[in-house]
C-alpha cells in the first residue's frame, strides 16, 4: 500500500508538531522499515526533504502559504495523491481532507484550539473549529501521543474513541550532551548567551507562561548567579512578554535568542543549568525530554501532558503563584543530589523515546488501517 504523509506546513524552522512529522518521515524512509511512503512538501521544502533521504511528493505553488495550504488540501489534495498512486493518507498535523475516500490516519497532539481558544491565534481557532472535528469523524484511525490529549477527545468527541491509538513521539538521536568546547563556545556566541543560565525554549506565546517565569526569576535573581535565556520564536501575542521583559527590575539579566537553529538545540541544553517549561497546557511537550537527554535537568508544570510524559524524571511544580516556581528553581539549584538523581533518571527516560520506535508502532497501525 502506498502511503501519502502531509508535510505541507514544514518550513524553515521547526517547533513540536513540524518536528514530529519531519521525523516520523525520516524513521519511516529509511530502507529497512519496508514501507513505500511519500511526504507531500512545498516546491521550498522539497531540497530539504530530498537531504535527508525522504521520498516526496511536491505540490503547487498554491500550497506554500497557509491560506493557500488550507484551499489546496481541502479542494485539490485528495485528486493529486490518488492520481499519483497514494492509497492510504496519513494527516499528521490535526487536518485532513474531508473529501478524501481511502483508509486514513489523523494525528491530533492536543485540542488546546477548542478547549483553551483564549491562549491561540484566531485564525487558528476559527480554522479548527470548522476542519478539527470533522476530521476526527472522517479518520479512520486517530495518533494522539498521550492520555491527556486521549482523554480531552474522549470528552469532547466521544464518537471517535474507539478509534484512538496512544503512540508516544520520539526525540532524536543529535540529542546527547555537547562538551566539546568549540562547539559550545560557537553556539554561545551565535545566540549572545551569559556564560550561566536557566533556560526557557519554544515559541513566544501565551500557553508557555513565560510572563509568570519572568516573575519567579525576579524574586531568585538577586540569589543565582545565572540569567534566564528564553529561546523561541514570537508568535501571537509575544509582544506581550516584551513589554514584561522591559518592564522588569533585572530585565538586563533576560536575554531573548529568537528562533534556535536545529543542529545548535543539543548543545544549548547542554550549556543550561536548567530547563523550565512552566506552561499552562502541552499535549506533549518534547523540550524536556531533549534537555534530560543531554544531560540537562528539568522542571516543568502540571498542566496537561507534562507530569504524564516527563513528571517521572523531571520535577513537576504545579501552577500557581510565581513564587511556588521561584522557590522551587532555588530548592534544585541548591540540591545537587536532588538534581543529579533527576539528570540520572532524565537520561533513562530519554533513551526510550526514540523515533524509530515511534515509526513501528505508526507502520502497524497502517498495517491495522489497510486491513480494515
């Protein structure tokens, strides 16, 4: 059976859903998985896709920007890819093309659009609020990667539950610790980073909480001798955060980096004393389990998935006032047998979350889906 990935909306730089599907292409690409897949790109993504071994597919112009993705897989994309042989399709980032008519795979990380729309883009909710539902009753199958996010579809979709399947994601391999001195002291320069810092990483908006980090770093500060690096790209509302920033009493001690190139992400976690991601909700949340797997300790929220996937190693602080966090980042930084246990088991944990793993337990659903 061949099998049609949608990759459309990967581009340049890559946050949690781009890197999942980006890497279930890759597991699933190489030689000895045995599977005949294309990965659907943009004519900019192709050269990229054609790096790193991907057999693709490319589609018109008219997908490359987002408008223009949205038309094209709802009106064009189910008679291009069953034109070129595609049998089964898997739509790996929350849509798929309600006109499509063959087995199909939906991944869904979480519905924070529909549950928590005050936290996205407008765009975004009206979009999912009109293809999300309908593409969960049109799959046949549905990836989510934890039982947070199963539960959240269970509740609002109860219809679909019988064709959840819980896959955990992966992290990849580049993800070691970087001591090589060169190496650090390049990406320390490329980023302007303080030789000691706590470090914050995803994109700039208002789910990750950072305001409320802004706000436990400023009660710590005068008692650390390390900076806070937030590390991200500014979407909707970043803007925000900004002004908080400016506005701060040791705001000279913030430093914002800006998107971070993949190939420098392993050796910025290793150069972290420590990695928060204090966020009000993930579906899954792979920054922490990156950082455990180059030897970086790690705090992160109990909001959604976060105390599920990473809560065995990492230490989870509940939401609340700035100060719960505050106290929580001097109580590890001041136990270095507390932090050295959660390095050791961070590690442990990391070594389970691997791509190819992910890659089989997605080739036996399809298997499962062709069969039905």
């Amino acid at each position: 059976m061949k099998v049609a990935i949608d990759g459309l909306l990967l581009g340049e730089f890559h946050t949690g859903v781009e890197i999942s599907v980006e890497q279930l292409a890759v597991a699933l690409a190489q030689p000895q998985v045995g599977v005949d897949t294309s990965l659907l790109v943009t004519p900019a993504y192709a050269p990229r896709a054609k790096e790193l071994g991907i057999q693709t597919l490319t589609a018109p112009g008219l997908a490359s920007s987002r408008i223009g993705r949205i038309i094209f897989t709802q009106t064009l994309m189910t008679r291009y890819l069953t034109s070129r042989g595609c049998e089964l399709l898997h739509a790996p980032a929350y849509v798929m093309p309600l006109n499509w008519r063959g087995p199909s795979v939906l991944t869904v990380y979480d519905l924070i659009a529909l549950q928590f729309p005050q936290w996205c883009k407008p765009s975004n909710v009206a979009h999912y609020r009109l293809a999300l539902p309908r593409s969960l009753r049109k799959a046949t199958r549905i990836i989510v990667p934890s039982h947070c996010t199963a539960d959240a579809v269970t509740e609002m979709f109860p219809e679909v539950a019988p064709k959840l399947r819980i896959i955990q994601l992966g992290i990849g391999s580049q993800f070691q610790p970087v001591t090589d001195a060169k190496r650090r002291e390049y990406v320390r320069r490329q980023y302007r980073l303080p030789e000691r810092f706590l470090l914050c990483l995803g994109n700039i908006e208002p789910k990750k909480n950072l305001g409320a980090v802004v706000a436990a770093y400023e009660q710590i500060a005068a008692a650390s001798d390390e900076d806070l690096v937030m590390a991200g790209a500014k979407t909707w509302k970043s803007e925000n955060l900004a002004e908080i920033i400016t506005a701060s009493p040791v705001a000279h001690r913030i430093r914002r980096t800006g998107p971070i190139a993949a190939e420098d992400l392993p050796a910025l976690y290793s150069m972290a004393s420590l990695l928060i991601q204090w966020s009000l909700w993930e579906g899954v949340g792979l920054p922490p389990l990156e950082a455990m797997a180059c030897g970086t300790a790690a705090i992160v929220s109990d909001g959604g998935a976060l105390p599920e996937l990473a809560g065995q190693a990492a230490e989870v602080v509940p939401l609340g006032p700035p100060e719960v966090l505050a106290e929580a980042v001097l109580s590890l930084r001041r136990d270095r047998d507390r932090c050295e246990e959660i390095i050791v088991k961070g590690r442990q944990l990391a070594e389970r979350w691997t791509w190819s793993n992910h890659a089989q337990r997605v080739i036996t659903l399809y298997e499962e889906v062709g069969g039905a």
